[in-house]
C-alpha cells in the first residue's frame, strides 16, 4: 500500500492511495509515569516500538508543537510519521511504501537521512508495519503538482506552514514546471509566530502564559476564571504575519512578482492569510489546501 503523509510542524496528515486518511495534531509527549486509575485514566498512550506515547489531542496538556531542523535524527518526528501510517492502514500485518516532504531549503540535505530513517519494521499498538520504501519529496514541489493541470506562463506557489513557509517560482511550459531556484526557498515563519505573538498579547493582559498549540483554532480561553474572546488577538496577529510574509516575498521576488501568470496557496495556513497578503498577484487558494502537500506525494507516488 501507498501512503503520503504530510508530518507538519502543526498538523500531520497522511492519505492512502485507497482514500483513507487521518488529521490531527503535531502533538506528542513520552507517557508520563503517574498512579494506576484504571477505566479512569483516558486514553492509553500509544505503543511504538517499545516506546509509550501521547500523541494529538491527547499530548495538548503535556507537549509543545512538533519542531526539528533534523527530521531524520527527531524519535518525535519519526514516530508520528510511524503513527500516522498504521492509522489509514489499521490492525494487523501490512507491507508499505512512503511518500513524504521535507521543507525546500532542507530538502538536499536531509532527504536520503530521512528515508533511511523511516524504513524498516515498525509495532504500534496491534498495527504491524514492514516499510520497504520511501520518497522523500520536496514540499512546495508537491503541493503545486497537487494542482494536477497545470496553466502554462509563470506560476508561484506560497506553502504557508505552522513553522515553516515554501515559496516555489516556475516556469510551466506544456504542463511541465520548470523551478527557477534563485526565487525558490523556505521562510522561517508561519502560523506558529502569529499564535506565539497571541500568546504574548494575552500574558500581558492576563498573566497567564499560553502556549502557541493552545491557541490553534479555540474561539476563547479562560485565564483567571475570566473568559477571553481570541477573535480580535488573531486578527491582529494574522495581519502582522502576512505583512511580515509579504515583505520577504516582496524582497526574494523582486523582478518577477509583477510578472507572475498564476499564485496559489496551499497549506495549512492558507486560508488564514490569504485576505492579507499585500501586494501580491491576486492569489488562488488550492482546493482542500491543508492536504496539498499529501495528495501531490501520493501522485508523485505514481
């Protein structure tokens, strides 16, 4: 079986070429050791190879958001990965290739470390897994294939992650992208500085501290026994994040953004800023943009 998986820094998302697929948080913690509750306890951590973890939604009170410069050498990253393949495939004995993405500026360095990372025999739970093969694949790549046809002319794509942002420049010429490198890289932004930047706005408010994980998609929070509405604190924040965003891609593009055929946005942080991105060609959000990057693997995958 083929399986994509997208190990974002805020989500992870893997997609079988059978149509199954599973979303959740880049959430995960060791099990911490604490008294025997029995049917009180929650959920049982999660099993791999050897190793008890909490992982999702079930980590958000014991762990930070997934984050490593090394995806190849971060047990975190690498069990995730793991997770979320035994997740789409269920219980039982299952041969499986992978197709997964690395940032484009990482992605020379790092992607034969990370396919010979994951491969190999994985136990999760009662999901057994032989990985016999990995493709690693660039992640702004995947998300504009993703797209499927692609119009010819000057083509950019805008991959906003939670940690991370790709942006990819080429050349289509009879459906064939041609990348131009020089306009091509990896921000280190992303949504995660606009939640951090919320964050910080609420201590100096409240007092109490928030995670930026803590602040993903909640419509309030309550600090002191006082409810606080996050609407006005994300607004501001989103603005000031895509000012910053467009701003770089202002400098990195400059000579060809004003020239550009087509902009697409896809990931996960697409939808949040794209009505405030300034400055830029008219952008077209790619459809079901958090899945992008998976379902381009997938096709990659062949």
């Amino acid at each position: 079986m083929k399986i994509a998986i997208d190990a974002g820094h805020g989500y992870t998302k893997a997609l079988s070429e059978t149509g199954e697929r599973v979303l959740f948080p880049s959430l995960i913690a060791l099990a911490p050791a604490g008294p025997d509750l029995g049917t009180f306890a929650g959920a049982a951590p999660i099993v791999v190879n050897g190793r008890p973890y909490l992982i999702g939604e079930t980590a958000r009170l014991s762990a930070t958001s997934l984050f490593s410069h090394d995806k190849a050498t971060d047990p975190f990253t690498l069990a995730l990965t793991w997770y979320a393949a035994a997740t789409v495939t269920g219980p039982g004995y299952h041969t499986v290739s992978l197709g997964v993405g690395l940032p484009l500026s990482w992605y020379a360095v790092q992607k034969v470390a990370l396919s010979t990372a994951l491969k190999g025999t994985v136990d999760i739970d009662n999901c057994h897994l032989l990985i016999e093969s990995v493709s690693v694949f660039p992640q702004g790549v995947g998300a504009l294939l993703a797209m499927g046809s692609l119009p010819d002319g000057l083509i950019a794509l805008v991959d906003i992650g939670y940690r991370t942002v790709d942006y990819l420049v080429a050349q289509v010429r009879g459906g064939i992208p041609t990348p131009i490198l020089d306009r091509s890289g990896t921000w280190q932004g992303g949504m995660h500085v606009a939640y951090t930047a919320m964050g910080q706005r609420l201590e100096k408010d409240t007092h109490v501290r928030f995670e930026a994980h803590e602040l993903v998609e909640r419509e309030a929070v309550t600090a002191q026994g006082r409810r606080i509405l996050l609407e006005p604190h994300r607004t501001a924040a989103f603005q000031a994040l895509a000012a910053d965003l467009s701003r770089h891609l202002a400098t990195v593009w400059d000579g060809v953004g004003d020239k550009l055929d087509t902009l697409l946005l896809a990931g996960g942080g697409a939808l949040a800023l794209a009505t405030y991105l300034a400055g830029l060609t008219a952008p077209t959000l790619l459809p079901d943009s958090q899945w992008a990057n998976a379902q381009g693997y997938l096709g990659l995958m062949g």
